[in-house]
C-alpha cells in the first residue's frame, strides 16, 4: 500500500535556532549550565543528561512497519520535571501532538497557552499533548512553577534536539511540533510557532482522522 506524504506547515513566525540561541546562553555564563549550552552547537549528536536515550523495546502494536523515525519516537523516554519517566510509547493508539520547546524561546512561550487550551478542547476526540523542553532541567523545572500545563512534559535536553530533527526539523529551529495519528504514523508537522485556530484546522483534516 502507498504511503502519502506527510503534511507539512510553515510559520509567518520564524523559528527560534536552538543552537544560536544556546550558544548565546553559553556566552552569557549561566552558572553550571555552560558545558551543557554549547554541547548544543558543537556536539549536537550528544545523549542528554535530562533525557535516557530511546531504548530498544517497542510496543508491538504496528512496530515492524513504522519508519524509522517513528520507531525512534515512540521508543524514547525521557525524565519528566517533577519526576519519574515519561515513556512515549505509553501513549501509542492515541492522536498525539508533540511539542518541542525551551524556555529561552520567545515563540515557544508564547504558544503554551494555547497548546493547553488544545488539549482541554479536543481531549475528548482522543487528543493527547506532549511537550518536549529542548532546555536544562533546572530552568525548566522553575518555569513550569510559574505557569503549571496540564499536559505531560519530559526533559528533552539534546536528546530532543536530535529527536526533532529526525521528524524533519531539518534546522532544529524552536518551537517544532509534530501530531501522530492513532496509527503511530506522523501526520503533520510545523517550524515555528503554531496557535489555536491553526491546531484546530489540522485536528478536523482528513488525515487526523486515521
């Protein structure tokens, strides 16, 4: 059976370069995360201390005829700010919005509201979001004390950044997200910012409906 190509979505906003950006918070000499920055930029294939790298077993439902991004998807686990893991392949079988974001990128913070309100208004269709921090734990742990989501977050770390390019984030620009039909297959993808209107229109295409 052929397969269709995945949708794909550009942003009047550009997106946010996570090396640029961490390079510069490296050269900014944030104490104790400096090494961490600009691993970003000069080792981006690192694992990430905030994140396991994806582990080997898979969910069986699927798994032999899913890409090979996909497989690494929903194979990855990652540590979550508050603590214990975040496993993915726990929400296989489920339409799933994943978000990558940090806590440096304007854009990305800009979007988080409305990515909520997207989970309360389509949960009920099956929807699940997942938001992905690009970022080192300790900022991120402090930020979502001041703005609490009421969906799943993992510490992505560069771990993340790798994952994201994977799914087609060719230039690991932030925010990046990427919905996954209960097939376990990507659906549709976006660099840049996204907004609620524009989350709604993708969630009522012919494709969020496999």
């Amino acid at each position: 059976m052929s397969k269709q190509p995945h949708a794909t979505s550009s942003s009047d906003t550009p997106p946010v370069s996570s090396g640029r950006r961490w390079a510069l918070r490296a050269l900014a000499g944030a104490a104790g995360l400096g090494g961490l920055y600009l691993g970003i930029r000069t080792a981006p294939q690192a694992p990430a201390t905030a994140g396991s790298a994806p582990s080997a077993a898979l969910p069986p439902a699927g798994a032999a005829s899913l890409p090979a991004a996909e497989t690494e998807l929903w194979a990855a686990t990652f540590e979550r700010p508050e603590g214990g893991e975040l496993r993915l392949a726990d929400f296989r079988g489920q339409k799933l919005l994943i978000n990558f974001w940090a806590t440096w990128c304007p854009p990305c913070v800009k979007e988080l509201p409305e990515l909520a309100e997207f989970q309360r208004e389509f949960k009920a269709q099956g929807w699940q979001v997942v938001g992905l921090a690009v970022d080192a734990p300790t900022p991120v742990r402090a930020f979502l004390q001041k703005l609490p989501l009421d969906f799943p977050q993992g510490l992505a770390g560069l771990t993340g950044t790798q994952l994201a390019r994977t799914l087609g984030n060719s230039q690991g620009g932030l925010p990046f997200s990427v919905a996954l039909g209960a097939d376990g297959l990507v659906q549709w993808r976006k660099t840049g910012a996204t907004n609620l209107a524009e989350l709604r229109e993708m969630a009522a295409s012919p494709a969020a409906k496999r």
